[in-house]
C-alpha cells in the first residue's frame, strides 16, 4: 500500500501493488482505499480501488464513494454503482442518494437497474422501481437494432449541424436542452447522455427503464374524448395532462371517465428507422454539442466506451483504425378524436 499510495510510483506498478493487497486484505487496505477515493488519482488507479472496495468492505466507504460520485467520470459512475450494489446495505444507501437528488436517476447505469430489477428482496426492488424506474428486457430484434446503429454512429464523422436541427425538430418537442425545448420529457443538460450505449438504449428502447411519472398515460372523458401525455397534476379537482409539444390540458375531474397508465414511455419507437447518417447526426449532437466544447477524437472514444461492462472494454475499432465491420414517421400520439403526428427525444 506504500507504493499504491505514493504518486512517484509509475501508474501500472501502483496498480499491480493494489491488486496484491486487494488479496492479502487488511486494516491497512481499507485506510489506504479511503485515501484513493477521497484523492485525485489517476483515473485508471481509481477504478481499481473503486472495484477492490467492494471486497474490501468498510463502514466509511459507501459515503466517501457517493461523495466522489458528483465529479467522477461516465466510467468511474459505472463502478460506484457497481460496487454499492455488491451489498444489500450499501444497494439501499445508493437509492437513498437517488432519492436526494445527490444521484441524478438518469446516470444510474441500465446494468444497475437491471440488477434491482432481479433481487428477489421485494422491498428493495420495488422502492427501486418506485426510484429509478421499470427495468424490461431488450428483446432480440432491438437488440441487434441498437448493435447496427451503434456500428452507424462510430463509422464516418457527423454533422453536428444537421444533428442540431434534427433535434429542434424532434427531442426538442419534449425535452429541454441549451435553452430551448420542452419540459414534457426530463431536461437532458448534465443527465442522462453520459455515453453512447446508454443513449443508444434511451433512444432505440425507450420502454426498457421507464422513470416513474414520464408514463404515457390516456385520459378518457365521459363525453368519450382522450387526452393522452404525462400527468403533472392530479388533484381532486382536476387531472392536468402535458403533451408532447408541451401543450396543457385540464380535465375537470367531474368530466374524466378513466384514468389508465400505458406502462409505456412518452417517448415514441421509431428513431431505430432513421438513415443512418441522419440517425448519426442525431446522437452525437445529444452527446456532445458544440456547446459543450468541440468533439475531439479523446472525447469520441470516451463517450464511446461501454460502461454498462464490468470492466472498461478497448475503444471501439472503428475510432480506433482497427477493422470496421428515407426518414420514417416517428410516432402518432392520439388527442381526441384526431390524430397529431409528431416526435420526441431520450426519455
């Protein structure tokens, strides 16, 4: 742990070192895990030390890892989550940091979710849905749909231009982002964007987590009209309905017949039908805008890894030079007796 801790120590030796006393246990590696995590180490060292903890175990580290959350990295997320979840007491002091918005629901990983999604301790998986969300299984045809178009957004460069307008056009009718938008959907700014396979997962399957209170929901009246969109009030007096577009509605409660939750996502299936350098566009304007600074080939190959692995994967080849291997009506959303064509962005 002395060479662990000292940064005179070359990156890979120290690394080593962690791993040897990662087997040996000890007083003495839970000290000196408190010191990486609470310490601006290199990233690659952190992981380890994030990872070994789970092992190692310790009264202090859950705190210490959900306060290293706020500035950690898509990847360092991955393994806090992953970690917390190692142990039923420390599962709940994640959700317990969800519920206090000092974790943003939308950075939870989908692996995380899954996980909730199969413990057979019913009290933590329901508040983890209550929390975080449904979790569903991908079925076979979205999965290969969400592998194609990972493969389309890593070939060619995208036009962060085109990817602009795209987005004004169709996310922007429902979610916030930079100063325009809607607040149908959650505001995407600093959540819910943090790499490009859990993007692809948002925008491809959006019925696979489904946040608690983004339901789309169909109010009939008893004069036989539906209202459909997301419930932001529902009162004795009235039930008020936000559509996509951002439109209000309010039903008076003497007039509404049934109330009925779809179970499915205000965001429509559909976006997997775009071309592919239409779609391409798209997503690397949701994941890095020119707002946020310009899109190097670094930022490229971080936003592409895949985090939902337990362990950091290599860049993908196509970023890498190793070997690579007509727009669609989005949606219908019905109000009424009419039927309104239109689009909405990540859930």
């Amino acid at each position: 742990m002395t060479l662990v801790l000292n940064d005179k120590t070359p990156l890979q030796q120290r690394i080593d070192a962690l791993q040897v006393a990662r087997k040996a246990g000890g007083v003495a590696i839970l000290d000196g895990l408190q010191s990486l995590v609470k310490s601006d180490v290199p990233e690659p060292l952190l992981l380890e030390a994030v990872r070994t903890t789970a092992e190692a175990g310790g009264e202090a580290m859950p705190a210490l890892l959900l306060q290293r959350w706020a500035k950690g990295s898509p990847a360092v997320r991955t393994a806090i989550s992953q970690t917390l979840t190692s142990r039923p007491q420390w599962a709940a002091l994640l959700l317990d940091a969800v519920k206090d918005h000092r974790v943003a629901r939308a950075d939870v990983p989908v692996i995380v979710s899954r996980f909730f999604a199969t413990q057979k301790d019913a009290a933590l998986k329901r508040r983890a849905e209550e929390l975080l969300g449904v979790w569903r299984e991908s079925n076979a045809d979205v999965k290969a749909l969400i592998a194609a178009k990972r493969k389309a957004s890593l070939e060619g460069e995208p036009d962060l231009a085109a990817g602009k307008l795209m987005f004004q056009a169709t996310c922007a009718t429902c979610h916030e982002f930079f100063g325009g938008g809607q607040k149908v959907g959650p505001e995407l700014i600093g959540s819910g964007r943090s790499n490009l396979d859990a993007l692809l997962s948002n925008v491809i399957d959006p019925n696979q987590i489904i946040g608690n209170g983004y339901e789309a929901v169909n109010v009939t009246t008893k004069d036989n009209r539906t209202v459909s969109g997301r419930v932001v009030e529902d009162t004795p007096s009235h039930v008020k309905v936000l559509a996509i577009g951002g439109a209000e509605q309010i039903v008076p409660r003497d007039q509404v017949a049934k109330v009925e939750n779809t179970h499915q996502s205000l965001m429509p299936m559909g976006f997997g039908a775009l071309p592919d350098d239409a779609f391409r566009n798209l997503i690397w304007y949701i994941l890095a805008p020119p707002e946020e600074g310009p899109l190097t080939r670094e930022k490229k190959i971080a936003l592409s890894t895949n985090m939902d692995a337990p362990v950091a994967k290599k860049p993908p080849a196509e970023l890498t030079g190793g070997p690579s291997t007509g727009r669609a009506c989005l949606c219908g959303i019905r109000i009424g007796r009419s039927r309104h064509r239109t689009s909405s962005g990540p859930r």
